[in-house]
C-alpha cells in the first residue's frame, strides 16, 4: 500500500500513520511490532520510560528491511532532563535499541515548574550533531514552551507529539505547528480510555462509509494533517488501523465530528502548563 507522507522542517518526511508501541515489550512485544512491520508499518513510537527500546530495536534489526526503510523514536524522561543526564539517557537509548542511531528524540514532557527543559533541548541538539540521533522534537509542549526554545536556542522542533483527537482537536495548536512547520503526531488518537469510538457520531460515520469507528477517526487525523500513532496488539487491529488512505471524509463528517470538541477534553487533565512526569 502507497503511504501518503508529511513533510515538516530540517527535511524530516514521515510516513502519515505510525505504530505505538506502549506496552508493547518483551518477546511478544518485539513479535507485535514484527507483525506491524510486515503490514507495512514504517514508523514505530517508543520511549525511555516505555521500558520497552530492546524489544523495538529487536524488531528493527530482526525484520528484514534495510535500516533506513524504518523510522524510530524515543523520548527523554523528566528525571533526566539536566545536560549531563540527558546525553548519558540518549546514548543509554541507543545502546539499548542496539541501533547505531535513532531516528528521532523527543523531550517525553517540559515539566516546567522543574525547568529545565531548555537544557534538555541543547542536550539533544548536541546529540544530534553527534550522530546519536538523526532528528530531535519534543512532545507535550505548548507554543510558549517552543518559542522559549526558539529564543534560547535558536532552533525548533521538526515534530511535537501531543494529546489529539475530536474531544480534544487541538485547532490553535495544528495551526502554530502549520506556521512553523512542526509535524504534528497524535497520541491517543482513538481517545484511550473514554467512550468516543462507541460516539453515536463517529458510528454514523462509519456505517456510511461502511468502515469501523476507529478507521473513521484514524482517517480524521489524516484529514486535520496531523499523523496518528495508535497501538495494538491485535495483528487484525494492526491491519484495519493500518488500512485507512482510501476513507474519504465528506465536509459533513467534518462538520459532524467537530461537534465533539470539549472545552477542555483531555482525557486525563494533563496540562503541559502544569503537569509533570518523571
């Protein structure tokens, strides 16, 4: 299947669906993700925290594709957000998915009452010119938290991976990222947890296009620009999540999910502004 593609800044192109890998660990965890990568799946999510890299990089290096036809992420945790520890937690990420570089680093979350995230991004722009890492973002961060990095750094994110999907869309903060060029991927694009994939709307949405619930807000993400990286287990989940390009939204399906966005929709009120995870 032709995936359609996104391109944000310093060159980054990434495929438009991607796979994450949350729990996704250990023997079975690396055979789910051998799975994936066998029904085409190109991009694979992980982080630090995850405690999962082998199991990811185990599947990179057991596919059968040659390295650079894979796309791999991880994160920086809170804890280890000073220099010193960030260099030594990237380079630990790397030894770990046995990989001689990642593809892409994020900054996991800012936590900035603890602020030091500015210091986490010069760690990763230096692991970056080391050849640790192909591409460096961040996720969970707020406009503010990247025009801080703007004007102590001087250098932006190619990607923030965020909390999206139609309770929460997200509007102001895909069109920041449109305007700077920062990819926008999606965590809990299905709504993890909450009632949105038995929605009474997303349903009707789905019979009409004689689809499942989850193909219909897979295809959305699509449509608003943003790449989604929804996890499963389940290799007949993996195919009907992965099969979504055909799916053409009307303007009223449009219309009709719009109408789920909550004034604050998170599912679980974790607000960059404040929250803070280690």
């Amino acid at each position: 299947m032709d995936v359609p593609t996104i391109q944000g800044r310093s060159g980054l192109t990434l495929p438009a669906i991607g796979l994450g890998t949350y729990s996704l660990d250990g023997f079975d965890g690396t055979g789910s993700i051998l799975e994936a990568i066998q029904l085409g799946y190109r991009l694979l999510d992980s982080a630090f925290n995850y405690e999962n890299e082998g199991a990811v990089g185990a599947g990179v290096r057991r596919c059968g594709l040659a390295r650079h036809e894979l796309i791999v992420t991880s994160k920086l945790p809170g804890r280890h957000h000073r220099y010193e520890d960030a260099i030594t937690t990237v380079e630990e990420s790397v030894l770990r998915m046995g990989l001689d570089a990642i593809d892409i680093y994020l900054i996991h979350w800012p936590n900035p009452l603890e602020d030091h995230y500015v210091e986490a991004w010069r760690a990763l722009i230096d692991a970056r010119d080391r050849g640790l890492v192909k591409y460096i973002g961040v996720s969970n961060f707020l406009p503010e938290h990247i025009e801080r990095l703007r004007k102590e750094t001087g250098e932006l994110p190619a990607l923030n991976q965020i909390e999206l999907h139609p309770y929460f869309p997200q509007t102001e903060q895909l069109a920041y990222h449109r305007e700077n060029s920062i990819i926008t991927e999606s965590w809990s694009p299905l709504g993890r947890g909450s009632d949105l994939l038995a929605n009474s709307v997303i349903a009707d949405i789905a019979a009409e296009h004689r689809v499942t619930p989850a193909q219909v807000l897979l295809a959305w993400h699509v449509h608003i620009g943003a790449l989604p990286i929804p996890k499963s287990k389940s290799l007949e989940r993996l195919r009907e999540n992965f099969d979504i390009f055909e799916i053409s939204l009307t303007d009223n399906d449009i219309a009709s999910i719009a109408t789920l966005a909550r004034t604050d929709g998170r599912l679980a009120g974790q607000d960059p502004s404040v929250y803070q995870e280690f």
